[in-house]
C-alpha cells in the first residue's frame, strides 16, 4: 500500500494536466468533430484491453504494465515541439493507448495483493494520496497554463508520471497467480456474456452510464470556452473543487464498498451523476459550475473504485483478468462512439440543452439497471 501511494501521489501530479487537454485544444482552434475524436481517443487502450491480455502472459506481468504505462507518457514530452490541434491530439492519443492497455493486468494485481474484506478502504487511501495532488496542483497548473502555455507544462507532466509507473516496480507479490497460461478469445468473452446474466446486465449499465456522459463531452468544452470564456486559472479552481471533493469522497465510497458492495455503490453515483450533466443546460457564468464539478468529483471516486471491485465481485473464480478485459472492452467501445452520437446530434440541428438533457435521463436508466444486482 505505501509503494502504491507514492506511485499515486506522482500521478496524481500528471493527471492534473490531463484535464486541461480539452480546454487546450479547443483554444488551439479544434472544432466540435476534433473535441469529440479527442475523447473517443482516451478510450483506445480499454477498447484493446482484450488483445492487452497477451501482455498478461508474460513472465513478469508487472514489469509490462509499467513499460506500458512508461512510454505512453513519454509522449507528452512532444508537446514541447508541437504546435496546433492535430498534433496535440497524436500525442494524446498515444497517451491514452499505453494508459489503457494494461487495465485487466492492475485489476489481477490489486485482486492479488488487497484482502477482499479491506480492499476498498485500502485503495481508497491510496486514491486520496492522488487526488492531494490534484487538489494541491490544480489551481497552480491553470496558473501556469496562462502563463508558460502547455509546451512547458505537458513535457514536465510526462517525467512525472514516468516517475510514477516506475514507482510501482517496488511491488512484491506473487506475479505467477497475475500471469495467464493463454489469452482470452472472442469465444472466451462471448461465454461470458452468454451464460452470466448478472455480468451482461452491469454491462447494459455501464454503457447508459457512459453514454449519458461521453455523449455530451465534446459539447462540454464548446460551453466552456464560447458561451462562459473561462480562463486556464478559473478552470484551474474548479478543478480544485472537483480534487476536493473526489478526496473527501474516497474515504466515503471506499467504506461503503467494503460494507454495500461495489455494485450498489455506482447505482448511487449513477444517480448524482445528474448534477454533473443537466447544469450545462442553464449556466451563464463560470462559477455556476462549480455543483457541476463538485458532483464530478463524488462520481469520478465513485467510479474509479467501483469499476474495479465491481469486476472482481461479478467475475467467477481465476477469471478476474478475463472479466476485467471484457468490461474494459465495453468500456471502450462505448468511449469511442458516444462522442462522436452527440455532435452528429448536434450538427443534425438537435440542441445542446437537448442533448445534455438526454445524457440525464440515460444517467437515470443506468441507475435503475443496477437496482437488480444491487
């Protein structure tokens, strides 16, 4: 658990930078199409966690994730020779792709290393030693961004979260129970979804969920920049309270984990997630966004432990990689093309305020999925 803190605590360092990429891009003139082909972009490595697995059959599976995660975000060290949209989002892109990759492999380490009756709360700790450093950089980095521009900034974020995934070659535990004897075909994952109801239906789930906010997300930063013209600093503070409010909430959602069970802990963020969408319908002012953000934050701890131990409670005994890369997979196919459903939305003449109010009640029917598994 402390090396994972400190391998944590530097990301946490490197995803605050990570945030300011829409807002970056959007001021470096990408248009509604290009916002949308960003964020279906942080979804490449999750849609390939399933050809991913082969990394898990390596002697050292740790070794490969940290290689994984170690050269995508080198890539950010580009940025201090790229100039304009297109080229940013390569580099993003590339970032996103290591990212996502070895996604089944840290959930069998995390099943392998965590006992099961403490594993929220211990990874709750963990998550709040990352979301200090969001909560500590975020105003600094909006700061900075106004006044260095992020061809200094995005290349410092890089080293950092280099740092961080080496970090985590510390770990000892047994790499044998990681290591998988054969990688999973499209006939593994389709047994999967065939023959366990419970897991297709948490799936069904999980893509309302992602729709209700992937749909809208290209639209997010379009508001941001033409309707409110928020600055990198005032980003930068509403960051600081989505930060805040992701730590408090770990150390809630990880005892809740522990006591309810995963599933019924995303059924309730599902719902909060309500007031992170439907705001974007009426807000005139920056500041107005601040509930937004701060519901971001008790969604975002919410999901980033509940998908993990979700997976693990759902899946059937030494299938946990299996099950992890499946749900990664969905994951993925729906980040990639939820984006793209809300600007042909919108260029079909649908109004944002439409579309957000849509991605509202899609937020809704997710939440009412889970209450069977919950």
């Amino acid at each position: 658990m402390r090396v994972e803190l400190i391998a944590a605590i530097a990301y946490g360092a490197f995803a605050t930078i990570l945030a300011f990429i829409p807002l970056v891009l959007r001021r470096s003139g990408a248009s509604a199409e290009l916002l949308a082909l960003y964020v279906a972009s942080t979804y490449l490595g999750t849609v390939l966690a399933g050809p991913g697995l082969f990394l898990s059959r390596q002697g050292r599976p740790l070794r490969m994730a940290v290689i994984c995660w170690s050269l995508a975000r080198a890539a950010l060290l580009g940025a201090a020779f790229v100039t304009g949209d297109v080229g940013l989002l390569i580099l993003a892109a590339i970032v996103w792709l290591g990212e996502g990759l070895p996604t089944p492999i840290y959930s069998g380490i995390v099943q392998q290393i965590y006992p099961v009756e403490d594993r929220g709360k211990v990874m709750a700790v963990i998550r709040v030693g990352m979301s200090v450093s969001l909560l500590i950089l975020a105003p600094v980095a909006g700061w900075m961004l106004d006044w260095t521009g992020y061809r200094v900034l995005f290349p410092l974020a890089g080293l950092i979260g280099i740092l961080a995934a080496v970090t985590l070659l510390r770990l000892r535990f047994d790499e044998g129970a990681v290591r998988l004897r054969q990688t999973p075909t499209i006939r593994h994952f389709g047994s999967i979804l065939t023959h366990d109801r419970r897991f297709t239906l948490y799936l069904a789930a999980i893509v309302l969920f992602g729709l209700s906010g992937l749909m809208p997300g290209a639209l997010i930063p379009l508001v941001q920049v033409d309707r409110l013209h928020i600055s990198y600093t005032e980003l930068g503070w509403l960051n600081l309270a989505l930060s805040l409010a992701r730590l408090l909430s770990y150390f809630y959602w990880g005892r809740r984990i522990d006591r309810w069970g995963a599933v019924r802990c995303l059924q309730a963020a599902f719902v909060i997630n309500i007031v992170a969408v439907l705001p974007y319908i009426w807000v005139t002012r920056g500041w107005m966004l601040l509930p937004t953000f701060v519901a971001t934050g008790f969604v975002y701890s919410a999901v980033d432990l509940g998908f993990i131990n979700a997976a693990i409670e759902l899946a059937r005994a030494r299938r946990i990689q299996e099950y992890s890369a499946l749900q990664a997979t969905i994951i993925g196919v729906r980040g990639i093309i939820a984006p793209f459903i809300g600007v042909g939305l919108l260029r079909l003449g649908v109004t944002g305020s439409a579309i957000f109010a849509v991605a509202g009640g899609l937020t809704l029917l997710a939440a009412r999925d889970l209450h069977e598994l919950a």
